[in-house]
C-alpha cells in the first residue's frame, strides 16, 4: 500500500525536477538577438561579432568575450579623431536594466584576432560572455557575410 502512495509523489518530483532543468535558460537574464560573425576572405587574421543582448535584470557590464576559434577576442568601440574613424579596445560596455545593449558594425563590437583557421559562411561559432555580476552567457553566432536581420529585411521588402 506504502508503494502505491509513494508513486504518484516521486511521479510529481521527477516532473518538477525536469520542468526547473528545462526552464533555466527562460530564467536567464540576459539574452542575445539576432548576432552574426563576418565572413571575410581565408586570408584574412581577424573578423568581428555583432549581436544584441537583452538584459532582463540588473544593470550589468559585458567585460569579456571568449572563442575557439580565435587566439583572442575583444571589445571594440569606434571613436572619430580629426574627422577619422578609428577603432579602440574598451574594458567594457554597460548593459542597462531592463535595456538592451547593440553590438553591430557601425559602433561597438567584438574583434577576433588571429583567426586559427578561415570561417565559412553558414558555420556556426561558440562565444563565453563573461559579465560583471559573474554571469556567463555561451551564445553560438552563423558566419555571415551580412547581417542575419538586415537579409530578413532585404527578403520582407515588397
């Protein structure tokens, strides 16, 4: 009888356990959209990351990025210097709360340097962010050589 009373309990336990594994990426507080990384030609050392993160939480900092592919990663930013555009490593870019930070490629972005092997169009590439708080985000961007959403746009337009 103690059998048949203890089923139905460890039955609702075990789908509680699965429900909180499957839920934690909606529990995320900070989310990528719409990201790509620039197909350029094999010869080329270096490319860039665009995407845009969604902070769900607390003000937050992205401090750094990670890749296989590259022998490093880092955070640029575009300033004008005597009427040139010139590109500048930052330590970090602030995320706002409940705001929403765009990396793209007119503005701030991800360089990867010393590319271990050309990208092809269509791979896909794994990125750690690492945030302030602690947080860790792993995101996998396609090798594009044009931005996923501005090709949605472009195939949309009547």
């Amino acid at each position: 009888m103690e059998c048949m009373t203890l089923k139905p309990i460890f039955k609702h336990l075990f789908n509680l356990v699965l429900l909180c594994v499957f839920s934690t990426s909606a529990l995320a507080e900070i989310v990528v959209k719409d990201g790509f990384v620039r197909a350029m030609p094999p010869v080329s050392p270096n490319t860039a990351a665009y995407f845009t993160l969604i902070n769900h939480g607390d003000a937050n900092e992205l401090i750094s990025v990670s890749t296989p592919v590259a022998r490093e990663a880092q955070l640029h930013t575009l300033v004008t210097e005597n009427d040139v555009v010139k590109m500048r490593q930052v330590n970090g870019f602030p995320v706002e709360a409940h705001g929403m930070l765009m990396l793209g490629e007119r503005g701030d972005h991800i360089m990867l340097l010393g590319l271990h092997a050309p990208l092809v169009e269509g791979e896909m590439v794994a990125f750690e962010l690492t945030f302030k708080s602690g947080e860790i985000v792993k995101i996998s961007l396609p090798v594009s050589k044009v931005s996923v959403a501005a090709d949605d746009h472009h195939h949309h337009h009547h």
